[in-house]
C-alpha cells in the first residue's frame, strides 16, 4: 500500500525529473517494484521505446512531434505506445511505405535494435523494391497509395540525369528545333561543345513525360 505523501512526492519527483526507470520510481514510492508498476499503471505513464523500455515519464510531461515521439537526454518515447505500435503507425502514415533505414531515422535508433520485430506486427505488408525491402500499410486503399509513389521514387532515383545547366540547354535547343530527333538534338549540342551522350537526352525526356523521334535508341 502507497500513502498519499509518497505518491505526491514520486509525482513531484518525475515533474522535475522528465524520466526515471522503475528501481528510482519504487524507492520515492517506498514500495516493492511490483506495487510500483501497478501504481504507473494507474497513472497512463508513457516507457520507453529505447534502452531496453526502462525509463518512464508521466502523459503531461512530453511534448511529442508530428510524428506522436519525444525524446529526453537520449530516452525515446512514442504516444502510440510500444515499438511496434509506433512501427506499425508510421508505415501506415508515410507517403510510399518504408524501408528499415527509413523507420530507424525516424525513430533515431538502429534498424537491428527493431528488425527482429517486423514478422510480428500486424497491418504489415513487405515488398522488394530497388532491391530493398520495404514495408507498406495492409490497408488496401492506403497500400496502392503507397505502391504508386515508391515506384515513381526508385524509378526517379535510378534515372540519372545531366546537371541542370545542360538540361536547360538541351529543353531550349528541342523547343527552338521543334519536331527534331534527339539525333538531331545531339548532333547541335556536340558542335556546340556541349558534353552530352543520346542516352542521356532520352533519360532527360523520359523523365519529362517527352516524347520525341528516336527515343529509343540505346
């Protein structure tokens, strides 16, 4: 049994504090671990989703950010409850799923810490894509979302493009030179010194959405 003063005291004590682990919560308590837990229990502390879920800090104390986490002097905590919990609402939240490096720059913590836990949250739904696997929303409203935009993200980042001096050069000799091939186009640039190969004017309008004579040469 807790007396009221011990509890005013602990309650005061983690307002100050922001955290502390369950052995310091006992001890301003004056109460076994056990009768602590259940005490937290009462109170909706939020734990911590990193160092091993020790630490502890009351519902009024965090400020969390738009992604519902809050971190103190390197102790992470998630309004969405535990790590997986927290795993399973950022997939089903972001814009084209994400891939393990992803959820751990969000979350500020390795990808090996959490990696193990995938095959257990529900709501989950992994694919390879750009040789990577990524976790979208089961959801299958939220999950073709997500598909469209990953595709379009990998497709983006697999098309390398010229800098973008040489872009503007090579969009206003095809506009000047309307209903040329990209031949054509290249063969303009090389006289003018322009350092540009065909295939890379093809990735250029490719890119685009431009459609022009000769786009399929390799």
């Amino acid at each position: 049994m807790i007396n009221q003063q011990n509890e005013e005291k602990t309650i005061t004590f983690l307002q100050k504090n922001k955290i502390a682990n369950l052995k310091k919560i006992a001890d301003s308590l004056n109460s076994s671990v056990r009768t602590a837990q259940r005490k937290l229990k009462t109170w909706k502390v939020y734990r911590s989703y990193n160092k091993n879920s020790s630490y502890f800090t009351l519902p009024s104390i965090p400020n969390f950010d738009q992604n519902g986490l809050w971190q103190y002097k390197g102790t992470f905590f998630s309004k969405h409850g535990n790590l997986k919990e927290t795993i399973r609402y950022l997939v089903y939240n972001s814009l084209k799923g994400l891939n393990a490096n992803e959820i751990g720059n969000i979350l500020e913590i390795s990808p090996r810490s959490f990696s193990s836990h995938f095959n257990t949250i529900k709501g989950l739904r992994r694919e390879k894509h750009g040789g990577i696997i990524i976790y979208f929303s089961d959801d299958s409203t939220i999950y073709k979302k997500q598909k469209v935009q990953r595709q379009r993200a990998v497709k983006e980042k697999s098309i390398e493009l010229p800098s973008t001096d040489i872009c503007i050069i090579v969009l206003v000799d095809l506009v000047k030179h309307q209903g040329g091939s990209i031949t054509a186009c290249w063969q303009r640039l090389q006289r003018r010194g322009v350092k540009i190969k065909k295939e890379e004017i093809n990735k250029l309008l490719s890119y685009h959405g431009i459609k022009k004579k000769n786009q399929d040469m390799k």
